[in-house]
C-alpha cells in the first residue's frame, strides 16, 4: 500500500476517535473529575544531592585504596559520637547526636549551646497533622546543622504495643497507617536541611524491661502489617540511615541477624544506605560482619562513659583477627564500608566543624513551631462544662502538684529541656491573670473556695527501664481529697504513655493530656483551660482501664518486677527472657475489638469546644476491579459557632475474609479547619494495598476479591458512617 495513502486512513481512523471522545467527554469524565483525592499533604520523596549511583561509584573507587586496617577502622565510631574520618581520601567524621524532642545537648560534645524543647513525638502524633511534622523536623535539622550535627538518631518507629514502655513518648503510638503518614514528612522535614534521619529501631523492639537479654518471638505477618510499615513509608520518603534494636528478635540479637538486616531491611524494604547498631548491642562480631550491619556504634570503650570491661564485641577490636583466622573475608568488610561512604558523598557531608551558623537565627521560628505542635497536640480527654475557665469576680483556679512549677520531660538520649522554660503557673497567669493561685501545700479552706481545681499528675518516661501503669499512690490519694473537697476538678497529665485513671476518671471534671509539651507547652495547655486556643488533639493509642487489659499483658518474665535503675540494663548476667508477640497482628485498638473490651479512652479520641457532624458518606462506585483505586467521599459540617480542626478518621473492614482479620484498620484521615457551621467535602483514595494482608504462604501483600466495609467518624469507636464496597 502507498505510504500516503495508509498515513490518510489512519488520520480518518484517529480523527473519527478523537471527535467520539470530545462527544463523550463531558458525560465520561465529569463524575470522575469531580471525584479528585485531596493532594496537597503530599510531598515528594527526598533525593539526596549526589544520586545513590554516582556517590557509590565514588565510594566503590576510594575503596579499591584502602589498606584492610584502614577499612577496619571506619566500621567502628569513636568518641562516643563520631566516626573516623581520612582527609586523604576526602572522608570527613560523622557527628551523630541524639534527638527526639528536639537535639540532646551532651556534656562531652561541643556541638551547641541551646536547643529548642519540642513537644515529644507522641505528642506531634497526636496532632494528626502530616504538614506539622514536616515543619517540626525541619526545625530540628536546622539546629542539628547549627551545630555541625550531620546524622540525627532518629525518629523513632516503635510501635506502642504496651503502655509501660519507657520510650513510647520518643514514638508516633499503635497504629501502623498513622505513624507511616507521619514519619514520611518528618524524614522530608529533616533531611532537607542536610541532616540525615536514622529511622529507629528496627525491628520489633517494644520495651525496655532488660532490652539487653529480651528476645522478641514475633511472626512474620506482624512483623509485615505493624511493625515494619513505618519503617518502610520513612524508606520510600528517602531516609537514608537505620539503627538497629537492642533486642534479639526470634533468637538472633538484632545487628547480627542476617534475617533481620540483610533479608527484611536490606532485601524486603530495599534499604541501601548507612545502617548501624545501637550503642553496645553487638555481642558476636562475626555475626554482625555477615548480617548486613555497616558500624557498630560507639566502637569502642570510653573511660569515664562506659566501662572498658563491657562484653561488647566491638568490630574494629575483632575484624582484623576474624579476617586472619579465615572466619571473615576482607570481602565482607567491604561493602559496609562502600555503604557508609556512599551515605557521606550522597549528602555531601561537610567536617562537624563546619556549622551552619545561619540557623541560630531562627530560634524564635522553631519555638513557635514547638508552641503549634502543642496547641494542636493537647489532648482533651474530659470536659464536664468546666473549659474554657472564663472567672467572674471573686473567682479563682487553685493550681496543685508538683509540676506546677516545674517542667515535665521524659528522661534517657531523648532528654531535652530547653532554654526558654515556661512552667504551668507561669502560663496561667499569663492567661488569667489574678484568678490563678498557688501555694505548696494547699489548704483545705483554699480548695473549697476555689471555683476550679487544676492537679497536675507527671510520669518520670525514659529509655533504660519500663514505667508503671499504675500511678503513684499519693496522686491517686490527693486526687481523692481534691474531689472531696470540691466538685469541680480537673487533672493535667504529663507522661509519656497510657496511665490508670480508673480510680478517679469519673470523679473529676475535666482531664487534659498534656504529654511532655516541651518547654513552651504549657502555655498551649493555659490557652485551652481559658478557651485562646480550641484543642484539636486525638489520642495515637488506646488507654485502658486496667493494664491486664493490654495485648502485651504479661510480658515481665515470672517473678521479676520493674525497676528504675539504669544499671539494670547492663545486667548481662539475667538469662535471656522471651517476649511472646501472641496477640500477632492485634495490636492496640485491634485488640480490644477482638476480646470485645472497653478501653478507658479509644484510639482517635479527643474533644473539642466545637461539634461535627458526619453525613453523605459515598463510593464511587460499588465495584472495583482488584488493583483499582477506590475513591469515598464524606461530608462533615462543624455545627457549632466556633472556629475548629477536626480529625476524620476512615477505616476498613474485610467482610468476608478468609484469615484473622481486624473489626477495622485506618487506613486514611485528614486534619481539617472548620469555619463556625461551615460544611466541607473530603475524598480520600485507598489502594489496592489499604485491602490487602501479608499472605506468609506467599510472602507477599494479597487482596482477596469480596465485600469491604468503609467506616468514617471522629475516633475508633465513634464511627457513625459506613458503605460497602465489593472488589473483584
């Protein structure tokens, strides 16, 4: 056939196409235009500067030069802090430096002289808001660089599986869904400042209760569907270091488990980059020259830090005689150090000496950012009419407890206290003036004749040592005489976790959790009590009522009892003890849907001075193909006459699924403002992975063709909307 001729009759074929379309277009296209996903809390994975191909290239070259002694020497830090760095080669120390409510400010380093105290992470969880997370790390890596600060540990991805542990403050809460959304922004935040996230601590290590000798028996499909997916959503944001946990997990310690590293962190998730251990946990070097581990950290014993006779196997002290017997192959050490430089050449690592100074002049920015994070993270738990406090004459709030003047924080790595410290009494005042009392020891005639009673109840969280749910005697007693004494009470908690409030929940009036807010938050829980500030705050975990309640209950090996001695953690000498994960995927609210138990306070839940309505709640359409998006649309209206935020929550059902699965899972949610009796219309997408279970007979993600069931409300257990959806 002539070309001209074929060229004219595929023009016909396509013009006639194009004009059917154009026909169609209007009654094709409307609908599925007016059903667009809200898109603007998405933000581009982080790319470092130099790509992964090119910096490791670079790494691979210096490499091929170094002596084995010199490869040996990199794979271990120095100084507790630091690694080696050859200014031959062009490869400058890492300063690493702890952070968590903001950047840790250690005796024996001379990195900065303030830092910012942020509200701590379950705290900026419970704000929901993806975009403050983003603005909150952003703050961090900015003062991390003012100091020549290059690897900050963290955040940190553990998921709140029992309420006594320790570090849960230093985490985003239970749900797998709600700390991917977070940290993914956080690691954006972060890193665009030059500072590199280390996500933390992978995997499975949920207490602190002799996390040296704990074994953690956890299966495969928890460790798919909990505990691993915040780890991932911070990988495929772009960060670009890992720690490992303390923790044996299904018998291996692990930075030396091959399974743990170089199978589900380095194979399964695709993690490329820098991982190291925590400090001192490596107890077989060989192990963790084979598992996929690139430093052990700190690498050696420090006199005056730690104790030279610690039984830690130390890389640079065991590498080279490993290689000499034949044990370990130089070919081994390679690649961890081609991984620890291809991190430093990505980021273009500057000497810690370098600082950049510039961002010391953004002090005040940060500090209004921590103030944010605590008006919106506030938690308000109770209110029987008694917030906003608005005193007539005559009237006054007697303020009691020991952190009224005094600042609650969480102790351990994550310890930080600030520069600016406003304590409670401070804040009120500030607020309301002359209507705010305080004296140590508050008499009965003051109590009675006080128009509001505010107790302040504090926790004492760390990292070495798990903490009672129980709270201590005395607040539970003072608590007692304060409800007798006067009808309308209220208590401010300051922790780190969920604490037993059953004694006394239905005998105050109002309960605020506060959390550690940092060292301005208090003045975010002043302006709540007065009515300033509207709480938008919605709990990451579920609180109990009673701690045998918990998924995790018992945990403690038979006979033993916690401590708070930091000591304890170095008791090498107590057997290993095993950590039965028998709940396997039902975990915080999951949980207590299955055993049918009613929580003190339910995942999700907070109050607000203003009131939402849910309605109109829609699919699409009411069948998908398997691996369509599938779009629902929700209409929510604040009927009241003040401005406020509220957090709708979407969760999914599988009906009819084959396998254990949960009541519900969230599986989206947006943080929105509502003008008084405004109305707002939001979609949300879900893909084909929010239907989907980690299927271990295949050992991937599976959705299984049927009926779903979409569910929409305020909280996990205020959820007034549902519709159906079928996927085939």
């Amino acid at each position: 056939m002539d070309y001209n001729v074929l060229k004219n009759k595929i023009y016909k074929s396509l013009k006639s196409v194009f004009i059917i379309l154009l026909l169609l277009g209007p009654m094709a296209c409307s609908e599925q235009e007016h059903w667009v996903a809200d898109k603007e809390e998405d933000l581009s994975p982080f790319s470092p500067p130099v790509s992964y191909r090119e910096a490791r290239e670079k790494a691979d070259s210096i490499v091929s030069l170094m002596s084995l002694e010199e490869k040996i020497e990199m794979i271990g830090g120095r100084d507790i802090f630091f690694t080696k760095g050859y200014e031959k080669y062009g490869i400058p120390p890492i300063r690493f430096s702890d952070a968590t409510q903001g950047i840790s400010l250690i005796d024996y380093t001379d990195h900065l002289k303030k830092s910012v105290a942020f509200p701590a992470p379950i705290m900026l969880a419970s704000t929901w808001n993806r975009e403050l997370a983003h603005r909150y790390a952003k703050s961090i890596g900015e003062e991390a660089r003012a100091g020549g600060i290059t690897v900050l540990l963290g955040p940190g991805l553990n998921i709140y599986r029992i309420s006594q542990y320790g570090r849960n403050f230093e985490y985003f809460g239970e749900d797998p869904f709600l700390v991917s959304r977070m940290v993914e922004n956080y690691v954006i935040g972060l890193q665009q400042t030059g500072t590199v996230a280390t996500l933390k601590h992978f995997v499975a290590n949920n207490s602190d209760f002799r996390r040296r000798t704990s074994n953690s028996v956890v299966g495969e499909r928890a460790l798919r569907e909990i505990y691993m997916p915040g780890f991932e959503a911070g990988i495929e944001s772009g960060a670009m270091a890992v720690m490992t946990a303390f923790n044996q997990v299904n018998g291996k310690y692990a930075p030396q488990s091959e399974y743990v590293v170089n199978k589900l962190l380095r194979g399964d998730l695709g993690f490329k980059w820098l991982v190291m251990s925590d400090w001192l946990s490596i107890w077989n070097a060989e192990e963790a020259l084979k598992s996929g581990l690139d430093l052990d950290m700190p690498g050696e014993s420090e006199d005056g830090v730690y104790n030279a006779d610690d039984p830690e196997k130390y890389l640079r002290q065991e590498a080279g005689q490993l290689v000499e017997l034949g044990r370990v192959n130089e070919a081994d050490i390679d690649p961890m150090v081609s991984n620890i430089l291809t991190t430093i050449f990505a980021m273009q690592m500057p000497k810690p000496s370098y600082k950049e100074l510039r961002y010391l002049d953004n002090y005040e920015q940060h500090e209004q950012i921590a103030l944010e994070t605590a008006r919106e993270g506030v938690v308000l738990l109770k209110n029987e009419s008694v917030f906003p406090f608005k005193p007539q004459k005559g009237q006054y709030i007697q303020v009691v407890g020991d952190y009224v003047d005094a600042l609650a924080v969480g102790g351990g790595s994550a310890y930080v206290i600030g520069y600016n410290q406003i304590n409670l009494l401070t804040a009120l005042q500030a607020e309301l003036g002359d209507a705010v009392r305080y004296s140590q020891n508050s008499s009965d005639e003051e109590i009675k004749n006080a128009s509001l009673v505010l107790y302040t109840v504090a926790t004492y969280d760390s990292e070495g040592s798990d903490v009672s749910f129980n709270l201590k005697s005395g607040d539970n007693v003072e608590i007692s005489r304060l409800t007798r004494l006067n009808d309308n009470v209220g208590v401010i908690m300051y922790t780190g976790g969920g604490r037993n409030m059953s004694l006394w929940n239905d005998e105050v009036e109002a309960i605020l959790y506060g959390w550690y807010p940092g060292q301005i938050g208090n003045q975010a829980i002043a302006e709540i009590i007065s009515g300033a500030t509207n709480p938008s705050g919605k709990l990451p975990i579920t609180i109990e009522k009673q701690f045998e309640d918990s998924p995790g209950f018992p945990y403690l090996p038979d006979g033993e009892e916690l401590y708070d001695d930091f000591e304890f953690d170095f008791d090498l000498d107590h057997p290993i003890h095993d950590i039965g994960y028998d709940e396997d995927i039902f975990v915080g609210y999951r949980w207590y849907e299955l055993k049918n138990i009613k929580p003190l306070y339910p995942f999700g839940f907070g109050l607000s001075f203003s009131d939402f309505s849910y309605e109109n709640l829609q699919v699409l359409k009411q069948e998908y193909q398997s691996g369509e998006d599938v779009l629902v649309k929700v209409r929510v209206t604040n009927t009241s006459d003040r401005v406020g935020k509220e957090i709708v929550q979407l969760y999914v059902r599988d009906v009819e699924a084959s396998i254990a699965r949960p009541f519900k899972e969230l599986k989206g949610f947006r943080k929105v403002e509502f003008a008084p009796k405004a109305t707002k219309e939001m979609i949300f997408k879900l893909t084909q992975r929010d239907f989907s279970f980690w299927d271990e007979n295949t050992n991937s993600w599976k959705l299984e063709p049927g009926t779903f069931e979409i569910i929409v409300g305020s909280s996990s257990q205020n959820v007034p909307l549902k519709v159906k959806v079928n996927i085939i």
